[in-house]
C-alpha cells in the first residue's frame, strides 16, 4: 500500500465509481480541485488506485476556529471497502493538516458514512441536510 499526492483529475476515476456514479465524468471536478491551497492523495494497491482523499483549505462559518480545512471526495473503490483503507486516508489527511498547524477538519458526510467517521473520532454539529442529486448528508468535524 502507498499513499501520494495526486492531481485533481487523477481522482477522477474513484470519484466516478464511487461518488458519482452514473453522472456525467463532469461532476467529479468540485470547485476549488485546483487552487493552489488544495491537496489530494491517492492510495494505491499493486499500482492500482483504489482509494482517493481530497483536502481543501475552507472555512466553514459554523466553526470560530481560524485556521480550518474540509475534506472532500474521500472514496474507496467497492471491492476495497471495509478494509481500513479508507481510515487509512483519513489519518494520512489529518497528518497533512497538523503539519499545516490546522485546527479543525470538517467536512459533509454522507449518512451511510457517518458511523465510519464517528469511528474515527468525528463529530456531528447541527441536522442533516439534503444535496441534490447525492443524498443525506451531515456536518461532522474534529479539532486536531
């Protein structure tokens, strides 16, 4: 297993499968994918990407911490899931932020994943709120 950074469009692929699947390949570009502040990691089996964690500088109004980032796109492929490749993501991010001097890492959890990230030490703030054309979604976040 490897993690290393990747390019925006190397996401792709995994955003497609995952996230968007059936959607046109155009909804897997989320706005801010290439701003300069924008970081993504892939995690690789075998040279096989299989799993994916974008991390965005974005402040989120909910939260009075300074210094906050957002998670984004965080994806493992169906055949790699349950596997802890997915937490493995979620460490390697955390572990880029406390190296920016990050405060707090939020970011909007699908429903069925919303035990996954308590797991990981994750918290939810405030009700569920629906994004069209993807589903539940809920506002979790840990101070680090």
């Amino acid at each position: 297993m490897e993690i290393k950074k990747i390019n925006a469009i190397d996401t792709y692929p995994v955003r497609h499968e995952v996230l968007r699947k059936g959607k046109p390949i155009e909804t897997c570009k989320f706005i801010g994918d290439d701003d300069e502040e924008t970081t993504h990691f892939g995690l690789y089996i075998d040279n096989q990407l299989i799993g994916i964690i974008s991390i965005f500088k974005e402040t989120n109004a909910m939260f009075s911490e300074s210094n906050q980032f957002q998670i984004r796109g965080m994806a493992v492929l169906e055949e790699f899931q349950g596997k802890g490749f997915g937490a493995q993501l979620v460490k390697k991010a955390e572990s880029f932020c406390v190296n920016l001097k990050a405060e707090l890492i939020w970011f909007n959890a699908r429903e069925k994943a919303v035990h996954f990230y308590k797991s990981l030490g994750y918290t939810i703030i405030e009700n569920s709120f629906l994004i069209p054309d993807v589903g539940i979604h809920f506002v979790m976040y840990k101070k680090i």
